[in-house]
C-alpha cells in the first residue's frame, strides 16, 4: 500500500480478478440490463462467500443489500416475476431456519450460521423460488467434494466438522443465475 507500506495480500487479486470475471461473464451470456443485474448479484455474492470462507461470518448488512438487489430488480421487470423472488426470499429462509431449528433441537447446539438463512433467503430473492432446490443441490454436492477432498488428503472429517454454507450457496447460486437468464 502506497499509503502505509504494508504489503497487500493475494486475496486482493484474487477477489479483483473473480469480480471482473464475474461481470465479463455476466455481460457475454446477457447483454443489457440483465447482465447488469447478474454481474451485481455475483459482486455481492463474492466478498459474502470470501468472508464465509475466510471467517465463517456473513455480515446482515451485506446479505440485506443483497436481498434489496433482488427486490429492486424485480421491480424493474426483470426476470423472475416479482411474486416468485418474494416466495423464494421467504421459502429459502425458513427451509434453512427449519433445518437449523431441526439440528438445534435434535442436538442440542448449533450446527449452522445465523447468517446462512439469511443469505439462502436473499439468493431466493434474486433467482425466485423455482431456483432454490438447484442451489441446494449445488452447495451440497460442492460441500461433498470439499470433504472427499479434505478426506484424501489425510483430513479429519467428522459430523462435527466446520464448512462455510454462505461460501457453498454463494457458489452455487451465481451460476443457476447465470444459467436461468
């Protein structure tokens, strides 16, 4: 940093060159307005995913500002319909709210982030209800390679093992994105 001196890390590059992927992308398979909206949805998706990763924190600010994205580009037309996002912000929410409660009772402690809801509630938001069982279906089979691969390499994988959810359903939902439009 030219200000301080304190090397910047690689994350850095890292997260500028997947945010110009991500819009590069978005503008070749959507031109216009849609590929606007798509690109926004991946730029906020991303530093929600590297947190997760990171930190195993999605911060509600970050994760509101992406559930008003989807609201407001709903209601400026663009696809899906308005009624399908606010179902699927609302089912994405409860269906993982419910597992949690469901875990939390069965167990007796946490097994999920508070953030993880949230964030499943915006992508329903941003990608309407339909999408939400391909994300799901995406983030799990994402998180069961991270744990083969974590097991090959003479990782201790338990039930009580910690995986970044918000990372898996970040992932998983800007390419059902990209996919849908």
């Amino acid at each position: 940093c030219a200000r301080c001196g304190a090397s910047i890390g690689r994350d850095a590059l890292w997260i500028e060159l997947l945010a110009a992927s991500i819009g590069a992308l978005a503008m070749a398979v959507q031109p216009g307005w849609e590929g606007v909206a798509l690109a926004a949805f991946g730029w906020l998706l991303l530093p929600l995913a590297w947190l997760d990763l990171r930190h195993f924190w999605l911060p509600h600010r970050l994760t509101a500002l992406l559930a008003l994205g989807g609201i407001v580009s709903g209601l400026a037309g663009l696809a899906p319909a308005l009624t399908e996002r606010l179902i699927g912000g609302i089912a994405g929410f409860a269906l993982l709210w419910l597992v949690a409660w469901g875990y939390r009772r069965a167990r007796g402690h946490d097994g999920m982030g508070g953030g993880d809801p949230w964030l499943m509630g915006a992508i329903g938001l941003w990608l309407g209800w339909q999408a939400l069982p391909m994300v799901l279906l995406g983030a799990s089979g994402l998180g069961l390679i991270v744990a083969l691969v974590m097991q090959r390499r003479g990782g201790n994988v338990t039930a009580a093992s910690r995986f970044p959810l918000g990372t898996l359903l970040a992932i998983a939902a800007w390419p059902v994105g990209l996919w849908l439009t």
